[in-house]
C-alpha cells in the first residue's frame, strides 16, 4: 500500500468516553441551540440506509467562508458526505442550514488546517501528530491527505 492509499483511508475512532459522554453532551447542547465554540450538528443521508445521520462537528470560519475539518480523517460522515453529492444540513437548536460541500484538494488545505488548529488544538491537536498552528508550511502539507476538509456554500 503507497502512502497515499494509507492516508487516503486513514481514520482513529474516537474512545468510549468521546462516543458516550462528549459526543452526545456536545450533540444534545447543540440540538438545543447552545453551540460550544462553532459547533453544529451534521446531517447526512447514510450511504447504505439512506437514513439521516447525525454527528457533532466544529464549524471552522475563515474570513467569509466557512469549512468542515475531519480531525480523526476519513469518518463515517465524511464518507456519508461524498456519497450525497456534498448535500448535508446543519443543525443548531431548530435551525438548519442546507449546504453543499466541496473537498478541498490537499494542496489546498494547509491554511485551513493551521486555523483549525488554531482555535480547537487542545480539543483535536492529538489527531495531527505533533502538528500544531505554528508548524511550518511543509509540515501542515505533509499531514493534508489525513484530514479531508470541506468548503461550505449556499446550494
């Protein structure tokens, strides 16, 4: 398997403790329109049921645009979000946002990546091997297959 095709599948499943307690505290919060530091609830159609899925993300803004970062790589959302075309809902409280996400290409990635870094290291730096918002430009380039990112629009 090429570096590539190890990256491209790269995924770490979050523990216990994150599934049962910090995941559903953050998702419960947020379904009731309390957002902890941008967070938002994902809804995608699942790629074999069909049926709405359902995960907390933090929601990354940079200047005027606004982005989804897979900190632990290539989740069960990210792939849900590939099958649908892009097609996802936001949720907070009652609100939700239909939008259409756009994979960024690797090389595209780096800045996004350190602003993400900037604002949620404590909570995700452990998923980027030591990388961290200060970390050369080289460094947020070697670690941008791990971490697909998407950009968020208006359908």
């Amino acid at each position: 398997m090429t570096m590539a095709q190890t990256d491209s599948v790269h995924y770490r499943r979050p523990g216990w403790f994150t599934r049962n307690v910090m995941n559903r505290t953050v998702a419960w919060l947020t379904r009731r329109g309390v957002s902890i530091w941008g967070s938002r609830v994902l809804e995608v159609p699942g790629r074999r049921s069909g049926l709405p899925r359902q995960v907390p993300v933090n929601l990354l803004t940079v200047g005027d645009v606004r982005y989804l970062v897979a900190p632990r790589g290539n989740a069960e959302w990210v792939r849900n979000v590939r099958a649908s075309g892009g097609r996802l809902d936001l949720l907070l409280g009652r609100s939700r946002e239909h939008q259409l996400a756009t994979e960024l290409a690797d090389d595209d990635k780096a800045e996004v990546l350190r602003a993400y870094l900037r604002r949620w290291k404590a909570e995700v730096g452990v998923f980027f091997e030591g990388v961290d918002a200060d970390s050369p430009e080289s460094e947020l380039r070697r670690i941008a297959p791990r971490h697909p990112v998407f950009r968020l629009s208006a359908p």
